[in-house]
C-alpha cells in the first residue's frame, strides 16, 4: 500500500525538527488541504500523511512551518525570517509506491529529496 510520510531535520543545531506543523495540500485546479500533523521528538509524524485511498496520483504540496519552529526555540530572526514557511512541491506518479519527502532546514537554507 502506498503512502506518504516526511521527517525534519533541524541541521542548525543537529537535532530533530521537533513540533513543526506540516500540512499537506493536493492540487488539482485548486490548492486544498487534505492533512495535517505535527512532528514529534525524532521529527517524524506518528502516521503516514498519506496512505490507501487517501493517496491519489497528482501534484501535492507539503508545507513546514519552519519560521515558527525557529521562533518557538528563542532564535532571534529577523522580520520576517528568511526561511519562514517551507513550500515543497512534487508529484506522486504511482500510489502503490512509498513518497518520503524529507527537510533539511536551518533559519538561513533548506533541501530536500525523495527518501525511503
């Protein structure tokens, strides 16, 4: 069964993205929001985003909320931050396949790519 999970790393400070708030929105001719979570100690969610019937082939967003992690740890960040909320775009082609898109993220740069 395919489905969709992500995990954050927090590479300014070698540790877990801990309480990032991640949502998940599907677009196909309109941006909605079909999940969401909040990452937990080792910067995973506690399920699949995704998974079963909820994961159709198309293009999806997922977005971090990175700035209000920074914020929450006392980070001093400009206004408004340079990385703030982290948009990734990609397509899921084959639903029976596992789509791990994971984030690298400081306050100053950010990557990604298919895990798995």
């Amino acid at each position: 069964m395919g489905r969709l999970t992500t995990h954050v790393l927090d590479t300014a400070h070698g540790k877990p993205g801990t309480g990032i708030t991640v949502t998940v929105y599907r677009l196909d001719g309109e941006r909605r929001e079909v999940a969401r979570s909040v990452t937990n100690h080792d910067g995973r969610c506690d399920k699949p985003l995704l998974e079963g019937a909820a994961l159709e082939a198309g293009k999806y967003e997922i977005v971090f909320a990175a700035g209000d992690y920074f914020r929450a740890l006392g980070l001093n960040l400009p206004e408004p931050p340079f990385v703030d909320e982290v948009a990734l775009r990609f397509g899921i082609a084959d639903v029976a396949e596992h789509y791990h898109v994971p984030l690298l993220v400081s306050p100053w740069s950010y990557s990604t790519y298919r895990g798995s």
